[in-house]
C-alpha cells in the first residue's frame, strides 16, 4: 500500500475515533483499555526476545474456547437494564440467581405514601435538575475539562452531595447510558425544578403552623400534581426503565394526603391526564408567587407578634393610681394604628389576650384612646354573663322570649345549627339550643390561620338546618370557605354583625334567611 494512502486512512480513522470518544463515554472508556493492552502486550514481546536460532518456535496454543454470554438484569439507583456477562455454566445461574433476589428484595420494600419524606423529595430532585444544566454544559464543551474546568467540579459537588441523601441517584452522569438531547433535557431539568419547589410547598402547607388557607394548600396540591406529572411525561425519552424515584414518591404521597384530608385534586392525578412538560417554567412561576404571598403573611404575622408585645409592654406601665404615662398611652394609640394597616380588624382572635390588659380608663386626658382603639375595645368587650333569678320570679318558658324568638323556634326545632367563629362558650350554647328547641348545636372555633375543614362536616349533615357565622370573630377567608360549604350543602347561611343573644340570632336570622328556613320547614 502507498504510503500516502496509508496517511490518509490513518487520519480518517483517527478523525472517526476523536468524534466518536467525544460523543460517547463508554466507546472513550473501551478504547482506553484497548490501547493500554496493547502498549502492555508490545512490552512482554519486547521482553521475551527474538527466538533462539536453529530451534523451531513453539506451535500455537490450541484456542480456549469462549465462555458462554448472557445478559443479566442490573439495577442501578433507579435504573434496570441488561450486561451481558461471560462465565460458566454455574456461574451465570449465580448471576441470575441474585438479580432475582434484588428485584424480590426491591418489591418487598415498596413504600406507601405515608413513609415519603417530601423534603427529601424536593431536595433530591432539586440536584437532579442541577445536574442536567450541568451535564448539557458540559456535553457542549465536549467533555474537555480544558475548555469548561469549573464544569467538572460542579459534577463532583452534585455527587457527593447526592451521595449524602438517601436513594439519591444521578442518572444523567452515568457514564454508560447516553442522556437525550439537550432540549429534552433542559426540559426534564424544568420538571424535576417544578417538582422540587412545589414538593417544599406542599410540605410547609400542611405544617402545624400553617399560613394556608384551605383554598391554598387545595391549589399546592393541584401544583404538585401537575409537576409529578409532567416529569413523568418527560422522562420517557430517557434510558431509565423504572419510574424515578422522586416522581413515584410525590405521587404516592399526594394520594395519601388527598384521601386522608378529603381534598379534591381534579387534574393530572391518573396516567391519561398527563401535564405539559412544556409548560414546567411557566408552573415553577405560579409555585413561587404562591410560596411569595405565604412568605409575606408570615413577615406580617411576625410584626404583628412584635407589635402586640409592645402593647402588652408598654399597657402594664401605669402608676399606682392606674394611669399611664402620655409616652407609653401614645405608643398603645400608634400601635393599634399599625395593627389596622397590616389587615388586623375588631374581633381579631389574636387581640384577645389584651382585651383585659388595655384600659380605657388608663389613658390620661393629654392623650386619649383613638377611634381606633375605642373600636377594638368594643369588640373585644363579651356578652354579660346572665342573671340568674331567684327561682320564684322565673318567668314562664312562653313569656321568657319575644314572638321573633318563638317564631324562629318553629322553624329550627329539633334541628341542628352550626355557629362558627369567636370561643365555645357552653353558657351560651345552652341557652341557645334552649331558646330555639334545637336538637344539636355546634359551635366551631377556628384559630385566625387554622384549616376550615373542622367546620365541613357539620355543615354537611342531613339534620343541619342553619349555618351562623360570627362575622367580627371569623377570619375573612373561613367566611368565604363557610358560604360555600353552606352553599354545596343547600343549607341557609346568615352573618351575624353583632353578639349572640338569642333575640338578636332571631332577628338577623329572619331578616337573611326566614324565608328559605319557612319553605324547608319539616
């Protein structure tokens, strides 16, 4: 062969070699061994020497005839695929013999919905998004640590860190299965971002100190949902053969807490109501501005502990008289009034406690209480506890109350009513349900930030005939979820501006709702 000609094989063959180790890192890894073997087995026959003469070489070794191959399942983090393997007989019977065992072993030790940790979730599948930007970079770069040397040490953090989380793996770095494209993988890094930041919202939404509203932890459900479900959409593109392990978890987890709290999650929950990858960014958008407003409440609910504690403060400084100074009466008036610019209303739960600390009477003529604080004071001030009479001038029971009383009593007797908001006060219950002949009456107090699901089950039953809510002692957002709940059950609502006499139940309830109590009468 010309030398020329043997030149230009050798660069079209080198040329071929060049791409096909930039493209591929097992045929980079392959053709590494090759070279070392033979470099090695150059050596030993330099080594041995020419032959000595006038004696005949040795004749060729008779050939070992090849082990028989098979493939073996391997799992890999969560992984399965097939290596072929050689060995004898009894060997590949060993191999297979403990794959099985691992597949068994792995089936047996399924987990449920209630062992998902979502934090870990949401931390896991945040490195699995990190490391597919990183890999894209990186394949972009051609794998040369020249051209991009900080992109390798990044590789080396994400695997440690992975290495330090349970059931962590990276599988966009393994080295023997080529990931996709680089848009497919920009977009399954999209996804796992989506998943990890909506699995972290779900988690502090069900918090014991939640923020949520009940409206709000229903829309970080339906979040994770559709995340959970584009993932596992785009993922199908991949080498990967099992579901991943983050997207698997989020979905086990979703439906145990979707049952267990009766939340209705209508999209994205089954296999053929699959979400958009596509549309991974513009969610992780909505994820944030939701996480944005919780984040504010929790700044403002800060201030107004901040706040309170400094009316607590500054009300217990009075001299031995009672009166306050005109500095600490001016602080209380100022307080109150930031107290109303952060969204606090009269009847606020959390402004109980100061209800018997803060005096009116205290506040010294230079410096009087404000409107403001004069209109807190009157809704913090409780219904006076009923005179009991001596048990001669006990009035009969039809002349105790008025005809509004006795006529609402006709429509709601033996029924039940749901009164929500402000404190259970059992001396009010039993003068209620007395005054209205009621068969049961449930009175629901909820904390300021608390669930409203306490109250949907009440509302829900056959007996219930009425909903009253207490609207200076409710939250806004449990007045809403009570109007609907009353709205889905068909039962008449009615807000009650002011205190909870009977007299005064009887006539807001037959100005709002007579007429609707009267068609449904038993």
């Amino acid at each position: 062969m010309p030398e020329e000609h043997a030149a230009k094989i050798a660069g079209a063959v080198e040329a071929v070699l060049r791409e096909q180790m930039h493209a591929s890192p097992a045929t980079r890894s392959l053709l590494i061994a090759l070279a070392e073997w033979v470099l090695a087995e150059a050596d030993r026959i330099e080594a041995s020497g020419p032959a000595p003469s006038g004696r005949m070489p040795d004749p060729p070794a008779r050939p070992v005839p090849p082990l028989p191959r098979e493939k073996v399942p391997l799992k890999i983090g969560d992984a399965l695929y097939e290596v072929e393997v050689p060995g004898s007989a009894d060997e590949l019977a060993r191999a297979h013999e403990a794959a099985s065992e691992e597949t068994e072993c792995d089936a047996d030790d399924r987990i449920t919905g209630r062992d998902v940790d979502l934090g870990l979730v949401a931390r896991r599948a945040a490195l699995k998004a990190e490391s597919c930007r990183v890999f894209v970079e990186w394949r972009r770069a051609g794998y040369d640590e020249v051209q991009a040397p900080g992109l390798k040490g990044e590789m080396d953090v994400l695997l440690k860190e992975a290495k330090s989380l349970e059931n962590c793996f990276l599988w966009v770095f393994w080295r023997d299965k080529e990931p996709p494209n680089d848009e497919a993988l920009r977009e399954i890094g999209a996804c796992y971002r989506a998943l990890s930041e909506s699995a972290a919202l779900c988690s502090d939404a069900i918090a014991d100190d939640t923020l949520f509203s009940q409206d709000e932890v229903t829309s970080a459900f339906q979040m994770l949902a559709e995340a959970d479900s584009a993932l596992r959409r785009a993922l199908l593109c991949t080498w990967l053969t099992k579901p991943d392990r983050d997207q698997d978890e989020a979905h086990l987890w979703l439906r145990e807490q979707t049952f267990n709290r009766e939340i209705y999650v209508p999209r994205y929950m089954k296999i053929d109501d699959a979400a958009d990858p596509a549309r991974a960014d513009e969610l992780t958008d909505e994820i944030r501005a939701l996480r944005e407003t919780i984040t504010r409440r929790k700044e403002e609910a800060r201030k107004v502990g901040e706040i309170l504690n400094k009316i607590r403060y500054h009300a217990k400084k009075t001299d031995a008289e009672g009166r306050l100074e005109p500095h600490d009466a001016r602080t209380i008036n100022d307080s109150f009034d930031t107290l109303v610019s952060l969204g606090l209303r009269p009847g606020d739960r959390r402004l109980e406690p100061l209800c018997d600390l803060v005096s009116l009477d205290a506040f010294p003529e230079e410096e009087p209480p404000s409107g403001v604080l004069r209109e807190f004071a009157d809704s913090c001030a409780h219904e006076p506890e009923p005179v009991i009479p001596d048990a001669e001038s006990i009035p009969e029971p039809a002349a105790k109350w008025s005809d509004r009383v006795l006529e609402l009593r006709d429509l709601l007797r033996g029924g039940r009513v749901v009164i929500i908001g402000g404190e259970r006060r059992p001396e009010a219950v039993e003068r209620i349900a007395e005054a209205f002949e009621l068969g049961e009456l449930d009175w629901i107090s909820i904390t300021e930030h608390g669930s409203s699901e306490p109250m949907r089950a009440p509302i829900f039953r056959d007996d219930t005939r009425l909903v009253i809510v207490l609207i200076k002692l409710s939250g806004h957002l449990h007045i809403e979820d009570a109007s609907r709940y009353a709205r889905e059950a068909g039962v008449p609502l009615v807000r009650l501006p002011a205190g909870y006499n009977p007299e005064q139940i009887a006539e807001q309830v037959l100005t709002q709702a007579g007429d609707r109590l009267a068609a449904v009468r038993p």
